[in-house]
C-alpha cells in the first residue's frame, strides 16, 4: 500500500513526514524525512486538508522518484561521478572547462544539501536568486549557470535516473532568471580607423607577429583559437584563401567549435603583405603554424595581448614613444588619442560588422564569422551607421511618398 505521509504543524508553518530511499555509504536505504509544505495562513492554510494537495504533490513526486534508481543519489555525487565525466567524453576540453567551474564556484556549494530527486522548479528559483544575490553577475551568466543544471537534468531523465517525461519536466526549463541579475554590458566593435592605427603602430615598433595576429582576426573574422590553428601550407595563395579546420584551447589542438564554422577565408590584398611579411620574418617555412614562436610552437594570444600589444598601444602625447621608453625632458602622459586595446575578438567584430554593412546581408555576415545568423545578429553586428540594405529599403519605401506629394503640390 502506497503512504501518503504524515502532515502537521509546527509554529507557523506546515510540513509533511514520509519514509524514503537514501543511499548511505554505498547502501540504499529507507529512513524518514520531513519537508516543507506551506506557511500558516488563516485564510488559505488554515488546516490540514488546505495543505491536502500540497503534500498529495510532493508523494506523487516521491513515488515517481523511487521508481528512478540513481535518483536518491546525492546530487553533487551524481553530478562529478556520472554528469561531468559524460560531458568531458562527448564535449570539448573547453566546454568540459567551462562546465566545471561553473559547477564547482555557483552550484555545488548551494546544493550540498539535496539528493537528485528533491530539485523542483522552485528549488532551482531559490538557487539562482541566492547566486546572484551573493555574486555580481548579469543575466547572462546567470542563464548560464541554469542553462548548465538544465543540462544535467536532461541527461538524467533521458538515462531514467531523474522522474519526468518530456522537457517540461526538467526543474531547470522553467526556473527563472532573478531580478538581482545585472544586465550584460555592452560588447564593443573595433572600427576601421582602430584597427588601421594598431596595424601601423604594431609595425613601427617592429613586432611583426603581433601585427599579423591582429590582421589575421580583423580581416578573416576568424576566432583567436582557430587564428592559432592555421598553418602556412593551407594558405592557397594562387585562389587568395586559407581553410580553417581546426581550433586551439590552451595546448589542446581540437575541431572548429561548429561544424559551420569549418570553413574558407579569404585573405585581402592588405592581408596577403602582412602575411608575406611575417613568412619571410619567419625564414620562409614550408609548413607550420603561422602564428608561431620562434621555436615553432603555437603562439599563446593572451600573453601577446598582455605584454606586447597592450604596451605598444600605450604611448606618450608629446614624443609618441610607449611608456617603457625613456622621455627625456618631460614625464610620461598617455596619448589618448591612441585606441586602447579591447580584446581579440572586439577586431573579430569589427570584420562581421563591416563585412554585414558592405554586403547588406546578415547571413553572409556570419558565413564570414562562422556562426549562426541569430548569434551573428545578437553578439557581432556593431553597426555605426544604417546598414546599406537598410537605407536602400527606406529610400524605396518613402520614394512613393514623394511622387504623391508633387502630384497634389503641381511641383516638379
């Protein structure tokens, strides 16, 4: 005979008693458990039978739980023994990486508590409101962090470990995003005057393999892991276009990160000298990466970034020198004139936008990019003026306009 629990009050709320499965030490089993069902209230629980369905709800739940034989595993257990090694078998080392740390600093330490089966939609509500409440987050991350216990819950159900029978099911598909999450900043474009000026300051200062590095991404739009994954002998110079067939994560040489974005670049007149540049610099190689060290190995763009380009770009108003110089005469003040650097892929950015703006078409934009037209739309568009099919629409749309007006004006 099924229980159907034992509820009662204590001070001002009401809670339910039931006997359950725990897994203790490796064994399964069965002791009780007492959980929350509802505040007192004299007007809507005022009783037991007011809380009736309240705990009817909950050991329906339960019941179904117990027919899920991992679903009494903890939760942090499940998710580092079962979740996570299935994510770094089937996934990316970067997304795995990802994964992980978002596991370990937002969920983990909010879900000690909990077994598999006790997550319900406002479980993970309470969830996401107290990370946000303790971390300055913007809505993004946060959507992150569900997106994640989603995932987890998908994958148990779809192995019968978590109770549910189609995606509305999944605690995480409903919970919502806290109002205490900020929202995302704004992310930046470079413009073609920025990049222009890099380039030219790059090479004045002689570091011709940070000057290709950024051309490389501003004028194909590839991303700074695929930038690190070309090689010398899959430019094709005679049909002026590299292939991209591969990306690089720390020291880890994978695939594109979609299979879109496995695909052809064309390399610009501007970006053929830069390149030939840095082929000659290099000793003319036969093969190899191209942005490589001097030793050949894979060059690391965050460091270049750090200690190379972001120096380069910091120079003094009155002699134009970088800021390790001497100066002679006068202290050293920035040139504010001089474009800040903004990150890899603000030049990554700046190619969907300009290539979106020339063309009129946000699906060849992120063909350039390869990425999807919505992500393209929503993270690499950065016009600063109306785009060219845009005017061309409005032009045409208001050009009848007109004609009526001089037909009831007689003017011509």
């Amino acid at each position: 005979m099924a229980q159907h629990g034992f509820v009662f009050r204590r001070y001002d709320s009401w809670f339910l008693k039931f006997r359950t499965k725990f897994l203790v030490n490796g064994v399964i089993v069965r002791k009780q458990k007492c959980v929350f069902l509802a505040k007192y209230d004299s007007n809507r629980f005022r009783c037991e039978g007011d809380v009736a369905d309240l705990a009817s709800e909950v050991m329906a739940g339960i019941r179904a739980a117990e027919k899920c034989p991992q679903s009494e595993r903890p939760f942090i257990d499940y998710v580092e023994d079962v979740y996570l090694p299935f994510v770094q078998r089937t996934m990316k080392p970067s997304t795995y990486a990802g994964y992980r740390s978002y596991f370990e600093r937002y969920i983990k330490p909010r879900t000690k508590k909990y077994a598999l089966r006790d997550f319900t939609i406002a479980t993970v509500s309470a969830l996401l409101e107290d990370v946000a409440a303790m971390h300055t987050l913007n809505t993004d991350t946060v959507g992150k962090v569900r997106s994640i216990l989603s995932g987890i819950f998908t994958y148990a159900m779809a192995k019968g470990n978590f109770p549910g029978k189609s995606a509305s099911d999944n605690p995480a598909s409903k919970a919502m995003i806290p109002e205490a999450a900020t929202e995302p900043k704004e992310t930046v474009a470079a413009t073609r005057d920025e990049v222009k000026t890099i380039l030219a300051l790059l090479d004045a200062d002689g570091l011709t393999l940070e000057r290709a590095a950024v051309a490389l991404i501003a004028y194909t739009g590839v991303r700074p892991g695929e930038a690190r994954g070309l090689r010398w002998e899959e430019w094709n110079r005679t049909a002026s276009q590299i292939k991209v067939t591969r990306s690089i994560w720390h020291a880890i040489e994978g695939t594109t990160k979609t299979e879109q974005s496995n695909r052809f670049v064309t390399v610009t007149d501007e970006l053929r000298t830069i390149l030939l540049g840095l082929w000659k610099w290099q000793g003319s190689p036969l093969g190899g990466y191209i942005l490589a060290r001097a030793d050949g190995g894979r060059v690391n763009l965050d460091n270049m970034a750090k200690r190379e380009i972001r120096p380069a770009l910091w120079r003094c108003v009155v002699c134009k020198k970088a800021e390790s110089a001497s100066h002679e005469g006068h202290e050293f003040e920035k040139d504010e004139t001089v474009p800040r650097w903004r990150g890899w892929y603000s030049v990554r950015r700046f190619h969907g936008t300009v290539v979106r703006q020339e063309c009129g078409s946000s699906e060849t934009g992120s063909k350039a990019l390869g990425n999807s037209k919505e992500v393209f739309n929503k993270h690499y568009d950065k016009p600063t003026e109306v785009p060219s099919d845009v005017r061309k629409a409005v032009n045409g749309a208001t050009r009848g306009l007109t004609d009526v007006q001089r037909l009831f004006t007689g003017s011509n």
